[in-house]
C-alpha cells in the first residue's frame, strides 16, 4: 500500500463531496481513504456513506479535535505514507504521485506540505520559517534539521513510520497548532520538513469554523499559541512572548479606536479591532500570564 489519505470532518456536507471525488479520481496508485467524522450535526456522514462506500468511514460520538481524529486512524494504516487533507479542499489529478516521488527522493524529509491555492488560483501562505514566538526565544530550538518550521496541515504527506515513532499528533491541540507542533517535534527527531510545489491542493479555509464567531476563532488560536508556547519554551521566553503580544495588541487596540472614524473599510476594521480585543483578553485570563512570575 503506497498511500493512507486521512481526512477528519466536521460539518462540512457540502464540501467532503467535490473532496473525495477528486481523491478518487487522483492518479492510478495503491491508497486507502479514511475519513473520520467528529460528530458532525450535518449530512457529512451520510453523505460518505452513500455515495463513497469504499471509504473507511469513523464516525465519533463527540468532536474529539482535529489532532485526537486523525491519530485515531494510525493503528488502522497500511500505507507506507500518510496524506493528511482538510475536507474543504481538492486536490489534483497528480498531487499524490508528485508527493510520492517526493519523498522517495529526499530521504530526510519525515514530512512535507503541498502547495496550496486559492480557488481563484492564487497562493496561499503555507510555509512557515519560524514559529510562533521564536523571534523571542533563546537556545530552544537551536541545531533543527532543515530550514523550514511548518507546512499548513490542510495538505501534507509524512512517513508514516516516522509518525507513529513520534506519537502521532499531540492531542491537547485541539484545533490550530497541532500542525507546527508535529513539525517541530519531526525536527527534533533529526528530519526535515520539506516543500512539493508540483503538489497542488485547492483550499477553501476556516470551513469547519463557520459556526463561530471570528472573536471564537481568534480564542482558539490564541490558545493553542500558549500551549506551543508552554510545551516548548523555557519560562523567561513564555514572559517575553506574553509580553510582546500585550504591547502588540494594546497598541493595535489604541490606534484602530482612534482612527476607526477615518477609515473607509469600517468592517475590516471592526475586524481586526475583534482579533486584537480576544488576544488581549485571552492572554489575561490564560495561566501562563497568571502564572508568569512563578
């Protein structure tokens, strides 16, 4: 078996369709699809089921999280490699060969990210060179392997023995984070993170979260930065991050306030305003601030 494609969804009916057409109708190669429901309130599972019966269906009684669902498929994979896909996306007809080949010729990858687009075609951002907070880190994170930090997570191939090695995914990300916490921690078991440009995945984005409001989506992410922050930073590095974002997110607060009058894109700005506001509030109410002095 070349390819074990694991894709976690929730509530996302409308989309795990134009998904899993376009994985079947990928390139000719030996792969099995998973697909692991996190107890969406919608018609995603019934979709699956009727339309896609060669799928490995799971289906949880509760939403686990992105990170608890797709290590619960590990003990099932056959493939000597792991493709990991959001359900919001479509990949192309030579994106699993590409990333194939890929990783046969560069040995010391344990992982790699696809190149990911927009519908309209354009890129998106999905290489990262540092990772969060790392501008104020001191020796935590000196002599990993390769250049690159992380790869967005809707679109990546990884040895799946190498995965299993490492533990799979941590689960107290629950969503946002887990993909650079894998990445690090594949560095840190001495392999590289690498790029497939000639692997093309269309990515829609934030589908999953359509239900919540953009203040809930910012809380997440902020929370699961803190929890890469604790997991991989000595304690005066966790200071200075809080710090910094503090000083950041106040004086974005102060200035979008005074200028929201003036400006022309009033939604954009009540946007950002939002983000700025929930970063503020979460990292006051989070333990790595009310424990900063310990």
């Amino acid at each position: 078996m070349d390819l074990s494609i694991i894709v976690v969804s929730y509530n996302t009916a409308d989309l795990i369709e134009k998904c899993l057409h376009s994985i079947t109708a990928a390139n000719r190669l030996e792969k099995e699809i998973f697909v692991v429901d996190n107890a969406s309130l919608d018609d995603s599972a019934a979709i699956i089921k009727e339309m896609f019966p060669s799928v490995d269906l799971m289906v949880n009684s509760c939403n686990r999280g992105f990170a608890a669902a797709n290590n619960q498929v590990l003990p099932h994979c056959r493939g000597q490699y792991l493709f990991f896909l959001n359900p919001d996306t479509e990949v192309m007809p030579d994106t699993f060969r590409e990333a194939l080949s890929f990783m046969e010729e560069n040995p010391r990858c344990g992982l790699a990210g696809t190149r990911i687009i927009n519908p309209d075609g354009t890129l998106q951002e999905s290489i990262a060179y540092r990772y969060p907070g790392q501008q104020h880190a001191a020796g935590e994170l000196a002599g990993l392997k390769g250049h690159i930090a992380f790869v967005l997570g809707a679109g990546m191939i990884a040895r799946t023995d190498v995965i299993k090695k490492i533990g799979g995914f941590d689960e107290d990300f629950f969503l946002y984070g887990e993909d650079q916490d894998l990445c690090l921690r594949m560095r840190t078991a001495g392999y590289e993170i690498g790029y497939i440009s000639s692997a093309v995945v269309v990515h829609l984005g934030g589908q999953s979260e359509r239900r919540f409001t953009s203040g809930e989506v910012w809380k997440k992410k902020m929370q699961a930065e803190l929890l890469f922050y604790q997991k991989h930073y000595l304690p005066e590095t966790i200071r200075r991050n809080l710090r910094g974002n503090l000083i950041k997110a106040c004086w974005r607060i102060i200035t979008l306030n005074l200028f929201m009058p003036f400006m022309k894109n009033k939604n954009r700005a009540q946007g950002k305003l939002i983000k700025y506001r929930t970063i503020y509030e979460t990292i006051k109410s989070s333990d790595s601030y009310k424990n900063r002095k310990s």
